[in-house]
C-alpha cells in the first residue's frame, strides 16, 4: 500500500514534518510494510522552510539579523540542495511571534531584517529566493527589507527617513542607485495566500493592522501612508503596486518586494506543489492523508488541506483529513474532495492536555484510521 502523508503544521503544537513522523508511527503499527510518502506541506507561514528542506534536501542557515524592534537575533533560513536556491519565512526575522504583545506597534516595526536574510542568501551564493511571508509584525510596505539591500528612502531634506510604518508620510525619493547588484540578477518568488490589496477597506493596515497592535487611529495613518509609499513607487520606480493582489500581504511586505525585488507572488501552496513534486506523488499514492490544527468550512478557502484534497480528487485518490478539532461547517468538505475526517481528541481533555498529547493522539487516530482501512484491505 502507498500511502502519502501530506499534513500542514498544527499551529502552536506541531510543524508539519512532526504531524507527518507521528501519524507515520500509527500507521506503522497496522501495516508495518506500507511504502510511506512524506510530503509535509506548509504554505509559506510557519513551517515554511522545514517543509522545502524536508522535500528537496538541503541545510539550514543561521545568521544574526535585527528584530522587527531592531534587537540581534539569530534567524534561519534555508539552501536547497541545488545551492542556488533560498527559502526565507519572513517570520523567523520580522515576525509577530517575536514580540511579547505589549511590543506590538506597527508604526515602528519593520522588515530589515528580513532583508538582512535576503542579502545573506545572496552572499551565499544563491540566485533564487522563495519567501513566505506569514505571519508578520510591520507595515512598512517592505521598506525595511530595501534598505537592507541598498535602497535609501530620503525626506524633503535628503535624509534618510525612520524605519517602521510610522515615518513613510516623510518619504519624497527613493534613490535605488545603491542596492545590492546581485538582486537584478536573482529570481524572487513570494509565497502570499491572500488578496488583499496594500490600501483601503481590505488593504495590510485596516485588516491586520489591529492584531499587529494598531488603534483605530494607527490604521487610519498607517494606512494614508503607504497609498503615499505607492505613488512614490510609481513616481520614482515606474511600477503601479496601489491595487496589485496580496499587495497588503504581510503589511504591504507583498507590494515592496515585487517593487524592489521585482517578485512575483504566487499561492505558497501552488510554489509547494510544483517545488516538491506533491502532485505527482498523489497520483502514485493509493490514500493521501491530510491535516491541521483545525478544519472547519474555512479550510475550503485555500488552506493547504483543500488544496491537498483537490489534488487527491483531481486524480481520484482517496483523501483523509485528520485535524485537532473539527469546527463549525466541517461536513462542507466532504464535497472538496475529502474522503473522511478526523478530530483527535478521544476524551475530555483541556486544550493544554490535547496539545501536550498532540504525538500520542496523532499516532493513535492515524492507527485506528488505518484498522478500519485494514477491514477492506487486510493485506
């Protein structure tokens, strides 16, 4: 029996790799001589760069970086295997997760750091960078990122103006005369899974703005300020990123890095698939198990196990969804491609006792699953 493991990350608890090794354990326990398949999948957020090490080979990078508060850190990233190609989560340098919530300010956080993964990549040799940029703390438009790599964004006076959302209403000029040569010369893919557009009702500042720290009267600055970054990037860099989708992706980090890196963005989802060869080892597998932390009826809005049992349905294959908690809608799925699903918990447990057992329990659903299968299969 070929059996594909596909699973994204369960957020807080597991990364996508450890979901894959634990219900790899209980299926071990039914049929010990299966032919297993781990492809773990992450999006572009958390999980991100395990994932394309796991699938493609490669080693894990460290550097010191600045925080999105401008403190050191280490941060990793990612070299393939071909040595000239990097995986960056946006996160590991300028992520949320990295601020305790009093610390949260989109007015001066910022993406240098990130940048400073970029430039660190380049150095190393790479000429490709895939970038997944989930989970972010800033709205600076990816200013930050470009002035790790040479731009300089100058005021009415010719200085160059403060990191962080907050300053972006002082920016007359941006001089691209000094950016990192390399950078016209490498290939940029943005892994970005919304369509939010840099401004507006939709746009980086109104809707994630808040859980990044910002009052009603932040978004409203924060937002007129990157609509002027926009027409300064039209002005000074002839390209138009006011209404490009997923432009507000990652506080607008989307739009800078198509302007100053000259991305493309893409579903993170879709980069997975043609990096790791997932749809292929979907049409060779006989069962494709799947998963997250939760599913429920927005899993169909894009999240990686929809786009798992797309694949699994395209090609006829049955798909498992195996989840920590089934939410509100989750019968829905069940005409997205989904065979059966399953919630972990086998008892009454806190949310802390089910993440603590999280191994146990995946290992053990992944088991029962397959007892059942074994009732039509028992070779």
């Amino acid at each position: 029996m070929k059996i594909l493991l596909a699973p994204d990350s369960f957020k807080d608890c597991l990364s996508a790799t450890e979901v894959a090794r634990h219900l790899a354990e209980g299926i071990r326990r039914v049929y010990p001589g299966a032919h297993l398949t781990g492809i773990p999948v992450a999006d572009g957020g958390e999980g991100f760069v395990q994932t394309m090490l796991s699938a493609l080979g490669g080693e894990a990078v460290t550097c010191r970086v600045f925080d999105p508060l401008g403190r050191e850190i280490d941060a990793t990233y990612g070299i393939l295997a071909d040595q000239r190609t990097a995986v960056i989560e946006m996160a590991a340098a300028s992520g949320i997760e990295l601020l305790k919530p009093n610390e949260r300010n989109p007015l001066v956080t910022n993406t240098f750091g990130t940048g400073q993964l970029m430039r660190d990549a380049l150095e190393h040799g790479c000429r490709k960078l895939i970038i997944g940029i989930g989970g972010s703390a800033t709205n600076d438009g990816g200013t930050g990122m470009a002035k790790a790599l040479g731009y300089r964004f100058l005021d009415s006076k010719n200085r160059e103006i403060h990191l962080g959302g907050g300053s972006l209403n002082g920016l007359i000029r941006i001089d691209d005369s000094s950016t990192f040569p390399i950078l016209k010369e490498t290939e940029v893919l943005t892994a970005c899974d919304v369509s939010n557009p840099l401004t507006g009702t939709q746009g980086a500042s109104a809707v994630y703005g808040p859980q990044k720290g910002a009052t009603p009267e932040m978004v409203k600055r924060l937002d007129q300020n990157l609509a002027h970054l926009s027409h300064i990037i039209l002005k000074d860099l002839k390209i138009d990123v006011l209404k490009l989708a997923g432009g507000g992706a990652a506080g607008g980090l989307g739009a800078g890095l198509v302007a100053f890196a000259g991305a493309s963005l893409q579903a993170g989802f879709d980069i997975v698939k043609a990096q790791t060869g997932l749809e292929l080892a979907v049409q060779q597998a006989d069962i494709v198990l799947t998963g997250e932390g939760k599913m429920d009826h927005q899993t169909k809005q894009g999240k990686t196990p929809w786009g798992v049992a797309q694949l699994a349905l395209k090609h006829g294959k049955p798909c498992i969804g195996v989840a920590g908690f089934l939410g509100e809608g989750y019968r829905e799925l069940y005409q997205e491609g989904f065979t059966s699903l399953f919630a972990l918990p086998n008892g009454p447990l806190s949310l802390e006792e089910s993440l603590a057992q999280a191994p146990q329990l995946l290992a053990d659903t992944a088991e029962q699953i397959f007892r059942i299968i074994q009732l039509s299969k028992p070779e």
